[in-house]
C-alpha cells in the first residue's frame, strides 16, 4: 500500500508538469485561432493548421512508441518538451518581423508537432509504469482533468489576455511553461528504473510486437477501428466549432464560451477520478458517444450563445466517461511490456478519422456549406427558417449532420459481440 501511494505521488508530480504544459499549449491553440480567423475569415484556414499541428505527431506516433520501449521514457518526454518550443520560437520571430504569414505558421506548427509525438507515448507508458491496475481509472479522470485544462482555463485566460495584449505573450508564456515540465520529469525519473529489456530489438521487430500486441484481440481491433470513425465525426466539432461561434461574436466572448463549456469536462473527470467506474465500461462507451453526437446536434442548431453553451457544456461532459472507458478496455488486454509500441499503434488507426475530419471540415464549410445558407443560397427558404441564415449557419448545419453519424456509430459499437468480451481482459500488468 505504501508503494502504491508513493508511485501515485510521483504520478501527481508527473501530471502537473503536464497540466503546466496543457496550459500553455491551450494558449497559443486558441491564440492562432483568432489570430488566422482574423487574417483570413476562413475556417479552412484554421483547419489547415490544425491538420499541420496534428499530422505529423501522428504519423510519428509508430516510432516514437517504439522508442518509448527501447530507451527511457522520461528522457524522451523531456526531449519532446523541451525540442517542441522551436516551432513556438519560429512564429514568434516571424511575428516581431510583421504578421506572420498562413505558411509561416504552418511551418512552426509542424515543427512543433514532430518534437511533441516523443511526449504521448512515452507519457501513457510511464502511467502504467507507475500505477496498478486499480489506479488505472483514477488516473484516467485525472489525466484527461489536464487534457480539458486547454479547453477550461486556456480559452478565457487566452480572451482576457488578448484584451490588453497580443498572440506574441501567449506564445512567450507556452514556450516557458517547457521549464515546469522538464523539471517535474526529471524529479520522476530519478525513482524508476530504466526498462533495458528492448534495446537489442530493431525497429521491424519492435513494430512487429507491437501490432501482435494490438491484433492477438479481435475485439481490441475493431474497437480501435470503430473508434476512427468516431474521431472523424468528433474532428469536426473540434475544428468548426470556434469559426461558427466568431462568425457572429467576438474573441473574447469565444473564450468565456469555451471555458465554460469546457467546465462539464472538468466536472465529470472529477466524478470519475474519484468514484472510477467499476464495470459496465461498454456500456457507458456506447451512451457517453450516444449523448455527444445528440448534444453535437444541438449545439448547432441556434445561433445563440445560452443554448450554445448549455451543448457545449453537456457534449463535453459526456468525453471524459468515454475516454476512461475507451482506455481502461484497451489497456486491460495489453501486455504492460509492449504498451508503449501498441498505444501509438492504436493512437494511429484509431486518429486517422481526425486526420480526415480537419482535411475536409474547413473545405466543406467554406465551399459547400456556407454558401447553402448565406442570404440567397439553396437551403436558406427551407432548412434556414428553422436554424437561421448567415455566415456561420452552413457551419451548424454541418455540425448537425455529423452528430447524428456519431450517435448512429455508437449505437452500432454497443452491438459489435467481439468488442464486448474485452471487458474480462487478460493483460499482463507488472
């Protein structure tokens, strides 16, 4: 009992430097938002650099999972975080030259994602390296508690600093925020021991476990697929959801709106890191997705900022019961060994749906959408009586149809007979 509470303390530890990290990350996400908006007026804008600060830490996950089994996972968080501020330092020069151009960003963005794809691997593979099987869901709520922080406190902290400052401050306070993470790392390696067992394995090998780890499980298999479809559908939120609400509001306004919102994260994450679920983890999966896409639904509806937030709100507090369970099901079956290799597996296929979400969303809200629902378009006699007509109403319409694909797909998931046996789990935890 005493180990397992000291192993938690430095898994607290290890969660600060995180939160510190999210933080500042939230920062400069919400910052170049408005900042693109501002410039362009185009949600595919926005989008691109959305796609660009998550591609690459995607298509890198493989490997750097990889490496999160052969060498010191603290160490390659430390390297991740620290490498990670160049791209933040790149658009930060630019933007003391001038404004900062669309491809400028970009570049800084992608720069900063391939230094971060080191990080999340490494991080999940240092959870269960630290805790038991019965923290598993505890830790879960507490993660995703720092996971939501870029969404709770980022946006309005972001909205009211912008009131008095720029986006170059907001980049300044994230690229400073590497120094929290660093040391709170560096704190939690000294008290584990370095894993040798992989060092001799190539890259192949490695891969190879990896996906044997992943695919010895039908069920781990089409949950992780399935999962992809659902992360399509969720892209869309994430991406379209501050251009809409800008369309007819200001910045900071955004910011109060996705703070609050935000907040119903933060409040079922604390339910969850205090009570953990106990069984029925498909269950809750299936209806936490269910309610989502009903309440993405309705977030789209209105152009009005009370109702926005009341979805908003709702649709967020429905994640964190979703993650933990999504989580806890995955990580039951795999062998503690190869986790590091299988999580980055499972975060590719599984993420490829936000890769196509942020590919299309902005180009079909700019282009297809929009124009429907503008004064004189298409729908904005029919579907425009009863959602509204201007420049953001394409958005919400949009919006709709996709969380109404995403309830339909967690209904379908509840029904899937190998994804329910995972529950039982049989994998080796030391």
């Amino acid at each position: 009992m005493q180990t397992e509470t000291k192993s938690f303390q430095k898994f607290l530890l290890l969660w600060v430097g995180e939160l510190v990290s999210a933080i500042g990350s939230g920062l400069t996400s919400f910052g170049l938002g408005v900042y693109i908006y501002e410039q362009t007026g185009k949600a595919s804008a926005m989008a691109l650099v959305t796609l660009l600060g998550f591609m690459p830490a995607l298509l890198l996950s493989v490997v750097t999972g990889i490496l999160a089994d052969r060498y010191d996972r603290r160490l390659l968080m430390i390297l991740g975080d620290s490498l990670s501020v160049l791209g933040l330092i790149f658009i930060l020069l630019c933007m003391l030259k001038g404004e900062a151009k669309l491809w400028q960003i970009c570049v800084g963005v992608t720069i900063s994602s391939i230094f971060t794809s080191l990080v999340e691997p490494a991080y999940k593979a240092t959870v269960t390296d630290l805790l038991s099987k019965e923290q598993y869901t505890k830790a879960s709520g507490l993660v995703q508690i720092a996971s939501s922080s870029k969404f709770l406190i980022s946006p309005a902290l972001a909205g009211a600093l912008l009131l008095v400052t720029d986006i170059k401050f907001l980049l300044l306070i994230d690229i400073a925020t590497f120094f929290v993470t660093v040391l709170s790392t560096l704190v939690v390696r000294k008290g584990i021991k370095v894993n040798k067992n992989y060092e001799q394995l190539n890259l192949k090998q490695a891969f190879k476990e990896g996906w044997e780890a992943v695919s010895k499980k039908h069920g781990v298999v089409l949950l992780v697929v399935i999962t992809s479809f659902l992360t399509f559908f969720m892209g869309f939120m994430q991406t379209l959801a501050m251009p809409m609400v800008l369309a007819f509001s200001t910045s900071t306004a955004v910011g109060v709106l996705e703070t609050i919102v935000a907040s119903g994260m933060l409040v079922s994450s604390i339910i969850i890191g205090c009570l953990s679920i106990q069984s029925g983890y498909l269950k809750i999966l299936s209806s936490s997705l269910f309610l989502s896409g009903v309440f993405m639904v309705l977030f789209g509806a209105k152009e009005n900022m009370l109702w926005i937030t009341i979805a908003g709100f709702l649709f967020f507090a429905t994640l964190p019961f979703a993650n933990a369970s999504l989580d806890y099901l995955i990580r039951i079956n795999i062998d503690n060994k190869v986790q590091g290799r299988a999580w980055s597996l499972i975060g590719l296929i599984s993420q490829l749906g936000y890769v196509a979400a942020y590919a299309l969303s902005g180009i079909l809200a700019d282009y297809v959408f929009t124009p429907l629902l503008v004064e004189g378009g298409l729908l904005a006699d029919s579907i425009g009586r009863w959602i509204g007509v201007g420049s953001g109403r394409g958005i919400g319409l949009l919006l709709m149809i996709t969380g109404l694909l995403l309830a339909g797909m967690s209904v379908l998931l509840y029904f899937v007979k190998p994804v329910r046996t995972l529950e039982k789990g049989d994998a080796v935890c030391i």
